[in-house]
C-alpha cells in the first residue's frame, strides 16, 4: 500500500510537467513580479488541478460514474482554447509595451530584432504621486481556474487508468489526494524555475527579457492552437 500512495505522489510530480501544464503556467509567470509569486501561481495551479481531479475521481470510484468520451474530449478542446487565450494575453501585454520586430543591417547582413520600448511616463512629484495601491491576493484566482479546467481535462483519465489496478476504493481515495499533492509540489518549483531567469533578465537585460516573454506567449499559442486542431478537426469533436 506504501508503495502505491509513494508511486502516486511521483507521478503527480511527473504529471505537472506535461506540456500543455508546463506551457499555462509559464504564461501565467510572465506575470509575476518575483519567482516567489511565480511558485504561488503554481501552488494555486496545482491546488485547483487537484479539486477536480479529486472529485472527478473520488465520484468514480465512490458512486461507480464515467466520463462520457465526448465529454473528455471537449474538456481537452477547452485546454486548448484556454492556452490559445493565455498566450495571447501575453503578446497583447507586451505589444502594449511597445514590443515590436524590426530589421538591422550588420556587416552588409539583414537582421532582425526584437526590441521595447515602454511608454515614457511623466515625472510626478513624490509629494503629488498616488499612494493608494491593492494588495495581492493569496491565492490567485486566474492560476486557481486554469488548474481546474486542466484537472477536469486528461490528468482524470490518466489517474483513473492508474486506479484500475488498486482494489480498495479508499486506497483509490488516497491515492488520487497523494498524485495531486505531488502535482502542487512539481508545479510550485516548475513556476519558481520560470520566474527566476525572467526576474533576473527584467531589470538589466531588457531585451531578453522581451523576447522570453514574446517567445512563451508564441509557444502557448502554438501548442493550444495544436490541440485545438487535433481535437477539434483531426478527432472531429467540431466538424
């Protein structure tokens, strides 16, 4: 039985580094304003991905429920979607900071760049600035909601498949809370691993910055875009 609960905590660890989980979380990072809140979006990730995937699977194996395959397969059409959407939240935001593509000639070669140029902002007296500001919240709320589409997505067709061998329903149970503790703790060091090069490249290599931050809303696009065309009209859940 100890070996089932400890092989479940590691799979959760290995589950939160699946591509279509790495790609949501990287774009939620560009969000972040240090690597500690970059780890507290994949804790809120990781804890919203473990409540559905904790129901879905406790009513499985409690009350004998399935998922329709139509079902699961619209749940994985909605991850895409929702990657489509994130990583273009990310090249909207940077565009709005004045992130454009423009070419250079070096040595007689053509070249392009990617450059910045954030919006000047007039100086305001520190007697005259605002001081009022919101405090962050806990928990955030974006990272909360996507781990709950993704946990209702394929990760509760994964576990469900790894239940198949376990007998008792309660050892399912535990077995189910244990793979989504492992996905918390993946999760929290794959964020606090993404935030930290962009935190570091913010402030003095602006530029790289940019670009890894244009690159990961490209990247999330491309890969939402990619599930959205193999379900939607390879697997013809939309035609």
């Amino acid at each position: 039985m100890i070996s089932v609960l400890f092989l479940g905590l590691l799979f959760g660890m290995k589950h939160a580094m699946e591509a279509d989980h790495v790609a949501a979380v990287a774009a939620l990072a560009t969000r972040s304003s240090s690597p500690a809140e970059a780890a507290r979006f994949g804790i809120a990730w990781g804890l919203g991905h473990t409540i559905t995937l904790f129901v879905f699977g406790s009513a499985v194996l409690l009350l004998g429920l399935t998922i329709p395959d139509t079902m699961a397969h619209a749940l994985e059409l909605a991850v895409g979607v929702m990657l489509v959407v994130l990583g273009a939240d990310v090249v909207r935001r940077m565009w709005k900071q004045g992130l454009h593509i423009h070419p250079h000639r070096h040595g007689g070669e053509r070249h392009l760049h990617l450059h910045d140029h954030p919006p000047a902002k007039a100086a305001i007296p520190h007697a005259h600035a605002p001081h009022s500001h919101t405090h962050k919240r806990i928990l955030p709320l974006r990272a909360l909601c996507v781990g709950l589409v993704h946990g209702m997505a394929g990760s509760a067709a994964l576990v469900l498949l790894t239940l198949g061998t376990i007998e008792s329903v309660w050892l399912g149970v535990a077995y189910i809370a244990l793979f989504g503790l492992g996905s918390i703790g993946g999760m929290m060091v794959l964020s606090f691993a993404i935030g930290l090069p962009l935190r570091l490249t913010a402030h003095k290599l602006g530029n790289l910055y940019s670009g890894l931050t244009f690159a990961i809303g490209l990247l999330t696009i491309f890969l939402g875009a990619s599930i959205v065309w193999q379900i939607g009209v390879e697997q013809g859940l939309l035609f």
